[in-house]
C-alpha cells in the first residue's frame, strides 16, 4: 500500500531527525517567531475560500513542474486572492521544510497575512515544533494515519504552540473518531489514501456530518471553478487545490478562476 510504505518511511525520517536536531533549538526557534495567523478566521470569510497548495510532485504522478520555485509561486498565490498557502514537506512530493521556512518568510516580508500551512504525514509532536521552528502558522493532522492518542498529541502540541490544527478525514470511520474532538477545521479529502484515487461524492456524504460553525475544507479532484460551486452548494467553507494550479499554463489566471468560482 503506498500509505504504508509512506508511514513507514516517515517513522524513519522522524527517528533520525530527533537525534539529528535538538528539540530545545526548534522550541526556542519557535518562541522566536511572530504569533501564528489564525487559519480559521481566514476561511470564515464569505464565500468559499481557496487555500492553494505548493506541491513539487505526486506519487503517481512524479515531477508536475519542473523548476518550481515555491517562494515565487507562493507569492502568485497570495497576489492572486488565495486565502492560505499549503505547502507539501513530504519527500514523497519532492517537499521539504526548507520550502515552508522560505515561503513563510517570504510571505510576510511582502506584507500579506495570508495562513501558511504545513501538509505532511505528522506523526509526532517533534513535527509540529519543527513546523512552528520553519513558520507555519497551520499544520494538516491525517486522522486515518494516527491512533486517537496521537491525535490528541498532535492537536495539542499545535493548540500550545498557537497554531490551528486541521483535521484532515477521509470516511465515516475517520469522522467518527474525528466529531469528540470539536474541531475548528476539517478537510474532507476526497482521495482514498490506499490507493489514491478520487470519490468526487465522498465530500458531500461527509460533510453533512460535522455540526453548524465547522469550517470544511473540501480537499483532493478540484481541478475547475465549476467544482468550486459545486463543493460550496454542499457547504465547502474552503477547497485545497495543488495539482491544477501548479500545472496551469498560467498560474495566475488559474487562481483568479478559483477565487472567482468561490465568491457569493
């Protein structure tokens, strides 16, 4: 399974980066930074909202961009209207934190307020320190990935740290475990981890059942503004998007057009 062999080698990664990199310097690397935007108050704005995601490469799919250069993608997404920027660290993707650190300083050097969100497999809360350490102000939590125990660690290492978790599920099973939590955000992913296709229905069968006030993140197959209003008619607060983007002739247009498909 290509979840399994991710997981496996994230556990690797994460073993070796613990003895690699002290965690006092990420800690105090992440008590330097500015306070976290707040991720939640940028998709509950009206309309539905568009995070535009920094992504190198698929597992599937291989290299999607040659010569990707994230901050200056980073910088079109936020010139252009996206309401957060996601950017991938996994290996898998061709990612790296070097990537979030860049962006983010980047992003704030040029004055925008815009969320910048860590997408990875986090298992650990060593993870979320780094993530802070680099600048991000969100991070993705994969519920189908984690026990409950982790869960909870993992969304309390980002509360502590002022960062919004978003709680990323993919079945009933995950929105089971999922609804105790009360949490803020959720992203719905319409692509099934096992094997990486996409149920363009899995985000409306889902979405009706998370109460009022949660923020839902349709993620995975939105590719046109016409899925864009079609995902909001079925209460999408927000759509992640990265494979369209980062393969548009024009990027730029492509983000109006999203931004456009959102807008009530």
């Amino acid at each position: 399974m290509i979840l399994d062999e991710i997981l496996n080698a994230k556990r690797r990664e994460i073993a070796e980066r613990r003895r690699t990199i002290p965690l006092a310097d990420l800690e105090a690397r992440a008590r330097s930074r500015p306070a976290p935007v707040d991720l939640a108050a940028a998709l509950r704005e009206n309309g539905v909202r568009l995070i535009a995601e920094i992504k190198r490469a698929s597992p599937s799919k291989g290299t999607l961009r040659e010569g990707l250069d994230p901050v200056r993608l980073a910088l079109t997404y936020a010139t252009h209207g996206a309401a957060a920027i996601s950017v991938l660290t996994d290996r898998y993707f061709q990612g790296d934190l070097e990537d979030l650190e860049a962006v983010s300083s980047a992003v704030r050097s040029a004055g925008y307020t815009v969320p910048v969100l860590r997408k990875d497999f986090l298992l650990d809360p060593f993870q979320v320190t780094e993530a802070r350490a680099a600048g991000a102000d969100a991070v993705l939590l994969i519920v189908t990935a984690l026990t409950d125990e982790a869960l909870g660690s993992l969304i309390s290492a980002a509360e502590s740290l002022g960062m919004t978790p978003l709680i990323e599920v993919h079945d009933e099973a995950d929105v089971a475990r999922a609804l105790p939590l009360h949490p803020r955000v959720v992203g719905i992913n319409s692509r099934r981890l096992r094997d990486f296709t996409i149920d363009r229905d899995r985000f409306a069968q889902l979405a009706r059942r998370f109460p009022e006030g949660t923020i839902l993140v349709a993620e995975s197959g939105v590719t046109t503004a016409a899925d864009v209003q079609r995902l909001g008619r079925h209460g999408a607060d927000a759509v992640l998007v990265g494979e369209a983007l980062v393969t548009a002739t024009d990027i730029a247009a492509r983000v109006r057009e999203m931004v456009a498909g959102g807008a009530r």
